[in-house]
C-alpha cells in the first residue's frame, strides 16, 4: 500500500496539478481534496498548494481558513497528521495559527519569481528528513505577499526552538539597499519555511513542487526531497 | 428616456441619432437605415456603431488580410484557420494547439496596470473559446525612451498589471520582449499572446445552430466599465441624467477568470456546449451577433435577465459594455441543467438570457418590449470595407539613402570594446530579468524554456514528451526603413528563433501594430508590411491562423514605427532534445552559421552608439532561413549541438554575450578570413545563428551543414571567464554581467 496524499483545491489555486504530479514523482498517490468537501479521502497527508486562493483580495489565505476543507484539516493536523503549505498554503496555515506569523507585501512591491538558494535549517521534520541539517538547495520562489513577520518574542522561539526550517540566501534584488538584498523579500531573519512544535506543519514560501524534474522548471530536482520525506515517514510510521 | 423600440423607431423616421458621437460615418449610418429598411432604434445603433468600429470590424485593413488566406501556403497542420476566435494548428499525436496574439495598446496608455492585465484576460478568453485550456502566455512589449520620465509610469503598471493578471490565472509567462524607441511615447505597444492545447476533437466554433438551444451567459456580472472601448463613445449620448463619462477602460478581476476557465473546460469536458464566444470588445452586441452571424442566424435575446453590478444600466450601455471575464455558451435544452450546476459549483453565475431561433433575424427584447430586429450578418460580418488610399512617403527615398554604413567605426581596440559594453548595457540589448522576474514561468509544471531563451517552450504530454514553442519578434525600426523586408525580417528572425531550440515552426500569428489608416504614408506601410509578410509566409510554408490589427498608435501627425509583431508556433516531438542558449561546457567550438554582410541599417549599434536611423534593413532569403531552420532541427535532434542562439538585434556580440552569461562560461572568438572584427561582431544579416558544437561532433556537423550548403565558419571555442576577441579585446564576465543586468533596473527600479 502506497501513502496517499491530498492536495486541496480552493478557488483560485494554482499549483494544484503541479502538486499532485510532484506526489506522483515521488511515488505515492495524490488524492484531489474539493474547498467545500469536508471528507478528507482518508489521505495520509495534506499539501496547500499555491495560487491567489478567493483571489487574495481581502488578504492572502484569510478566506480559505474558513473553508470546509480547512475545519477537517485543522483538526487533523492538530492529531498530528503531515500538512505541508506551501506559498498560498503557507499564508493559510498562518491565518489558520497552526503556523505563527503572518505574510506581508514583498519589500519592493514587486511580483517575484527567480531560482532561490536556500538553506534546510532543520532536517528533522515530517517534510524535509530527506535533507541534510545545513544542506544548500536551489528552488522556485514566485509570490508577492512573502515577507514572513512575527513578533520578536516570535522569532526568538522559533530560533531557539528549531522551528525554522529554511532560509533564504540572499537573492535581494538590484536595485535596493544591501541590508534589503539579504532575502528576496524582506522576510525576518531571512525565514522561507517554519514547522510547528510537533513538526508535523510545515509552511514555505519556495515551491518545491516546481523542482522534481529535470526537464522542467529550473532544470533541478532540489524540491523532490520535501516530497520523499514524507513518503519515507508514511511508509515507516 | 422612453425606451426606443423597434416600434418607435419604425414610427419615428426622423427622430436625431448621435450616429457620429458613436464615431459612425455619415454613409455608414445611411446604409444601417438601408438595411433596415427604417432607423434603427438607440440599442441597434449601438450595436452597429461598436462593431462597425475599426476595432471590430477590420474595416480599413481587411482588404489588405485577405492576402494572408489567398496566398496562405497548403499546410496539413491547419485545422481551423482566420475568422474563428483563434486559428487552430495540428501538432500530432491528436493534440490540437491554438494561439493568437493580440494588442491593448490604447488602454494601456490610458491606465497602464488594467489596461495591460485585460489584455491578458482577453486573449486567454479567445484561448478558452476554442475549446483549449491555455497552457502558456507571453507579451511583446513597447515603451518609449527608458530614461523618460513617463516610461517610469507606463512600464511598470504594464508590467505589474500582466504579472498582477496572469499570475493569478496560474498562466506560465514564457517569452515576449520588451523595446523601447522614443517612436513608441505616447503610444505603448501592449501586446499579448497565448497558447492553448486541447486534443482534435474539442474543438469548439463561435456559432449558435439549433433552434431551441439556450444561450446562456456566464461569468461576471455586467456593469458600466469599458462602454465603447472599441469606439469612441461619450456615455452620457443616451442619456445626460446618469453620471457623467463611464471609463472606457475596463477593471479586470483574475480570480473571476480563474473560475471561468477551470468552469469552461468542465464543461467542455462533459459535451455540454453546442457553440461557445467569449465578450470582448463590443461585449455582448459581439458575441450574439457573431454567434447568430456564424450559426443558422436567428436568435432571441431577453436583456432584462442579463445580471448587473448597477441596476440602472441602460440596454444600450448593457449591450456595449466590455465588463470583462465573461463568457456565453449555446447549449441543448437537456444540458442546461447541468450547465448551470457546474458554474454553481465554480461559484461562476450563469443565465439563460435568451435561445436560438428559427429565422434569420436576431431580436432583442427589454421587459417584453422589442428594441434589436436586425440580420446578424450585417452587423457582424457585414461591415464597412474601406479602400483607403495609400502613397509612398516622399521622405522614404531620403531615409533609405542616408546608409548606416557611413557612419564612423570604432578605429581601435579600446573603441571596440568600448562599443561593445555600451550595446550589451544599453536598455534594448540588457537583460529584462528585473521585467520577466514579475511573471510566473513555472506554474503548471511544464515550462522547458522561458525568457531569456529564444522561444517559450511547454511541454505538452507528460508521457510522450511532446512539446511547443512559441517566438514573438517585431523590429519597428527595420520596418520604418523599408515595411515589405521589415515584417518579413520579423517573420524570419520569429521562425529562426523557434528553430534554434529545436522546434519545427508551423503556423503565424501576427499583430499589426501602425498609426492612422487616414494618413496615406501609415495606409503604405501597412499595406507593403502585410503584401510582405503574406508572401513570405507562403515561401517558408507557415500560415497566418489569425490574429490582430491595431491602429491609430500615434499622436499627433507622428506615428508610431510601423511595427508588424509576428508569433511564429513550432512543434518538438521530443522536449529533452531541446536546444539552449547556454553556453555551458569548456572545451565546445563555437559556430557561425550564415553569410555576415555589412548591415547596418536600422541596427542596435547605429542606435545605441550614433542614435541613427537610416539606410536599409538587413536583405531577406526565405530559402536560406528555411535551411537554417532545417539545420538547427536535425542538429538538435542528433545532439550534434548543444546549445544555439539566433542572430538578430545587436549581432554576434550580444548573442555571444547573452549565451556566455546565461551558461556561466567565457568564449574566446578569432575574426575569420574576409571579415573584420566591427562587421563579424555588429552587422545584423540576418539567417544566422551561432552554435556550440561538442568536438566529438564537429566533423559529423560539419559535413551535415556542407551538404546541405549552409556556410558554417568556425569563430571560436567556450573557454574561461572572460569574452575575448583575439587581437582586439577582452571582457571578464563579471564586468559584462554588470553591465547587462543593472542597466534596467538603474532605469526602472
């Protein structure tokens, strides 16, 4: 029996078939996860792919919290069940407080969508036991509410806890000021990805999903681990 | 107001009509009369006015497009060609791919964020209408000066509103380009593209057949935003009570759109649409008219039901209004019900506003009142056809003498170096990646190349591999210089650039971007550019399937360039034997492929270093591109390349450039016998191509190009970290990559 993973559609999600194709690549089956359906399929694990869901016009993430889907996937996730968000899915998982934080317009105002280096801060988590602790990776990050914020008291938990799961090297644009150029949009501490205490949630900004293949995208494969770790915890759990 | 019945009108004769505030003709409103036998009510004349707009009804220009049908070369891979929302191409393996470019030009002037992201919205929309899910986007672009201050206003509004747009439908943005000319101030070129692949048997026609059926309407609901965007409309003509001048603009919503499309292709999926036109321009007097037009002509329309963001919307403005992201759909009576469950499931509203008829007539009525009898051809397809009158400029003979070629040259080394960093730095030849940065091209997961690649190229079947490209290429100033060789120019460096990577080019889309059809010297242009590029797609065996004229770009007495942009569509049966522009292993030789003349006319150097415009553009042979084309397919195919970059603005050197910094790598050139460094470095003959040939290959390589006579000349090797050309220069690539990737965002940022 293979792991199951679902990947939730809300209106105005993008990178759903995306997702599934990278759950596939990976090796396991992606289950497609309805915003009005509350059943989650019996799926093993959750992935909130990207896109501009309800269209971000109130603010991103902020009306797909309320979803049916979500109250299902809260719950699960609260039992301990993997859900990784990534980009739009991150900015539901904070406005769900699975994830501390918020997400505010990138510093320059701008729509971004670059290769980005990275670095897994923290291998231990349901999503990235596949990397190494301090392994550099190379992925797609595209958005333009991906400034990651949090209270100081926030961030210093989060260090001090090993919640932050990857961070941005460099990647600042032309352009702006050197201390501005340390991230690719002004996030604190340079955060791309946090987990919750259990890590179990993952949230990131990058999108793993569009690096599984070498053909596509940036021509690198560097977003397949999230996706195998994963697999390697369903099937050894 | 009363309301203007078919009734009144036919008892009022002599009531005035502000046929001209519409921007009708006075004949134009005699033969509306004429084909009424009576005047037409307010919602008729509305309806004429918009879709007898030069926008709508091609009326100045359509007796020169004729040219790209009569002398459309016989192509197998044509399965639905000009006169459909998007002309449809045969790609194999029973895949189906469309494509179509189109312009906003006006309203991206106007209101550069909404005027550029419903460019968007609207050719994706023509995309979907055909059955297609659209696969990927790209958007040529044209500004005025970098440096002038209102380029700062223009540009990035374009640029956010078509990230801001496509972004959010999860359209990956795989190509375009961006110029930027002083000709082009006041009047931007916003130009939009977009590719959509369905299999053989889901295409789908923009015509209403079956009496019965319903037409239902569906996506956004219907409010004042865009009246008469394609005409020249003063609002308040209907009625002086309502707020004054509606913008003529219209407000996209992509979030709206996303549901449309993902709703559409449901539908599609499930055999529930009979016929099927997006609302555009003209709104919903376009889509019932051409839909009745195309189909067995009768239809009843009940515009009471039609949904509205502001109730007091009169039937004129509702039947001109461009609020965009809307759709309507002729559907079988027993599918209606299942139509509208899945917009409900969408959360996209849907209305049955009226059904298609027996008869020829297509009637509109308001609360049961009758105020549209009219025969749909005649406003949709029956338009006016003006035979403008054209001349050759007299200042064309002076332009074309003052030759490029005596323009002083670089006398030393240090001159030539010099030259070569002011064009690699300069804002047409430096990297756009700070632009290109602000789309999406990785959404959908199949993006094989995008920007700063030759062509966009998407992978089409996950299991087969079979892929897509897609090019868009226009020089303004080759065609200022001479009209006919400049859109063929744009023709062959679109068809070069498609072959570079591999891929078989198939068919064209062209936008026609000129000035003032009234002005004989624009009417000229525009003539000898379409006779130009009809002839030399029939030579290189590419048809035009459609596409889009836009004119009037200028301001003033002064128009724009006459600026053809033309799409050329290519196949790859296989996307891992594509071909890049990296230059990204040591040791590779590097090849000229082509003649190099000395051309100067209308390049990049003649700009950027003696802001010169004059002489000739580069010659066209059709045949040698053709040959160049094959040559780079077959090499890619048998990997006897590995990477390719097309000749065109700026040279060698700005190929050589931009292949060597994408990859990392440095190259060191020697001049070749017969040529001196300034012409093998800045002329711009076209038909050329440089190539990295791995040295296993080279002798296979060579004999491939001398058997088929294509002159290859060995210029170099890829080799350390610096752009050296022997006995004349060298350039570390740090330096080059400064140059080139700070120079926009110095401008713009």
């Amino acid at each position: 029996m293979t792991a199951r993973v679902g990947v939730v559609t809300f209106p105005g999600t993008l990178d759903d078939r995306d997702t599934q194709r990278a759950v596939r690549v990976a090796g396991m089956e992606a289950v497609p996860l309805w915003h009005r359906d509350k059943d989650l399929k019996q799926v093993d694990a959750v992935v909130l792919p990207g896109g501009f869901s309800y269209g971000d016009y109130l603010r991103a993430g902020a009306i797909s919290r309320f979803s049916p889907v979500m109250e299902s996937i809260i719950e699960q996730a609260k039992a301990g069940m993997p859900v990784l968000g990534i980009c739009n899915g991150f900015q539901v998982l904070t406005e769900t407080h699975l994830l501390p934080g918020a997400m505010l317009r990138n510093n320059h105002l701008h729509f971004i969508c670059r290769d980005q280096k990275l670095r897994v801060e923290n291998a231990d988590t349901a999503w990235t036991s596949s990397y190494e602790s301090g392994q550099e990776i190379s992925i797609p990050l595209k958005n333009i509410d991906g400034r990651y914020v949090a209270e100081e008291r926030v961030l210093d938990e989060l260090e001090a806890e090993g919640r932050v799961v990857v961070r941005y090297i460099g990647g600042g644009l032309g352009g702006y000021p050197l201390e501005e150029r340390r991230n690719p949009n002004g996030s604190l501490r340079d955060i791309a990805g946090i987990t919750n205490a259990a890590g179990n949630v993952v949230g990131l900004m990058p999108h793993p999903e569009h690096a599984v293949e070498p053909l596509v995208g940036t021509g690198r494969t560097d977003g397949l681990g999230f996706f195998t770790s994963i697999l390697k915890k369903l099937v050894t759990a | 107001m009363s309301l203007d019945t078919v009734k009144h009108a036919a008892e009022t004769p002599d009531a005035a009509q502000p046929w001209a505030e519409l921007g009708l003709k006075q004949d134009e409103y005699e033969r509306i009369r004429e084909i009424l036998d009576r005047r037409p009510t307010g919602a008729e004349l509305a309806m004429y006015s918009v879709m007898w707009s030069e926008h709508c009804s091609y009326k100045s220009s359509k007796v020169h497009l004729k040219q790209f049908s009569e002398k459309a070369p016989k192509s197998e891979a044509m399965l639905v060609g000009i006169g459909e929302n998007a002309g449809v191409v045969d790609v194999g393996q029973g895949y189906a791919v469309t494509f179509k470019v189109e312009s906003h030009n006006h309203p991206s002037y106007i209101e550069p964020y909404q005027g550029a992201a419903t460019g968007v919205g609207g050719i994706v929309r023509d995309i979907l209408a055909m059955g297609a899910r659209p696969v990927a986007v790209v958007d040529p672009l044209r500004f005025g000066a970098a440096d002038h201050p209102d380029t700062k206003r223009v540009l990035p509004g374009v640029v956010a509103g078509i990230g801001g747009y496509g972004n959010c439908l999860g359209l990956p943005n795989i190509g375009g380009e961006v110029v930027f000319d002083p000709c082009y101030q006041g009047n931007p070129l916003v130009n939009a593209g977009c590719i959509g692949v369905m299999k053989h048997e889901d295409i789908h026609l923009a015509k209403a057949s079956g009496p019965g059926n319903k037409v239902i309407l569906y996506g956004a609901r219907t409010g004042g935003d865009g009246i008469g965007g394609v005409s020249v409309l003063a609002s308040e003509t209907f009625d002086d009570s309502k707020p004054a001048k509606r913008p003529a603009v219209q407000v996209g919503d992509p979030f709206q759109e996303k549901l449309l499309i993902e709703c559409t292709l449901e539908v599609f999926r499930e055999d529930l649409v009979a016929g099927i036109q997006d609302l555009g321009g003209a709104g919903l007097s376009c889509a019932t008219s051409e839909l009745a037009s195309a189909g067995s002509g009768g239809m009843r329309i009940e515009l009471d039901t039609v949904p509205l963001r502001d109730a007091s919307l009169s039937p004129e403005e509702i039947l001109m209004s461009e609020s965009q992201e809307r759709m309507c759909a002729i559907v079988e009576p027993g599918k209606v019900d299942r139509f509208l469950e899945i917009c409900e499931k969408w959360d996209v509203i849907a209305t049955v506003i009226g059904e298609v008829t027996e008869g020829e007539r297509l009637e509109i009525f308001w609360h049961g009142e009758q105020i549209v009898d009219v025969p749909p051809r005649s406003v949709a397809h029956e338009g006016p056809t003006y035979h403008r009158p054209y001349a050759r400029p007299d200042w064309q003979d002076t332009l074309q003498a003052d030759d490029a070629g005596r323009l002083p040259r670089p006398q030393t080394p240090e001159e030539l170096r010099e030259q070569v960093l002011r064009l690699v730095g300069s804002p047409n030849q430096a990297s756009k990646a700070w632009i290109t940065d602000q789309y999406d091209r990785f959404v959908q997961g199949n993006t094989v190349l995008a920007q700063p690649e030759d062509a966009g190229m998407v992978r089409i079947d996950e299991e087969s591999n079979l892929g897509v490209a897609i090019a868009t290429d226009g020089n303004g100033r080759y065609a200022k210089l001479d009209p006919y060789t400049g859109a063929q120019l744009a023709l062959a460096e679109a068809y070069r650039n498609v072959a570079a990577t591999g891929a078989k080019p198939l068919a064209v889309s062209d936008c026609l971007n000129f000035g003032s059809p009234e002005d004989p010297a624009v009417m000229w242009q525009f003539a000898e550019a379409t006779r130009g590029l009809a002839d030399a797609c029939r030579q290189l065996g590419t048809p035009v399937t459609g596409g889009n004229v836009s004119l009037y770009n200028q301001t003033g007495e002064t128009a724009i360039h006459p600026t053809p942009v033309v799409a050329v569509l290519g196949v790859i049966d296989d996307v891992t034997r594509r071909t890049p522009i990296a230059f990204a292993a040591e040791g590779q030789l590097l090849y000229l492929l082509g003649d190099t003349r000395e051309e100067f006319g209308g390049s990049a150097w003649s700009q950027v270093v003696h802001d010169h415009l004059g002489g000739l553009p580069p010659a066209v042979d059709l045949d040698r591109e053709r040959l160049l084309g094959e040559i780079l397919i077959s090499a890619s195919r048998d990997g006897m390349i590995d990477a390719a970059h097309d000749l065109s603005d700026g040279g060698l050197i700005q190929a050589v450039v931009e292949s060597c910094l994408r990859g990392g790598t440095g190259a060191r050139l020697i001049v070749p016998d017969g040529l001196d460094a300034f012409t093998l470095l800045f002329s711009e003959s076209a038909g050329r191509a440089v190539v990295a040939v791995p040295r296993s290959e080279e002798v296979r390589f060579n004999d491939m190009c001398g058997a088929r006579g294509l002159p290859a000349t060995r210029i170099g090797v890829v080799d350390g970290d610096a752009v050296e050309v022997q006995g004349e220069f060298s350039i570390p690539l740090t330096e080059l990559r400064s140059v080139y990737e700070d120079a926009i965002p110095a401008l713009l940022a």
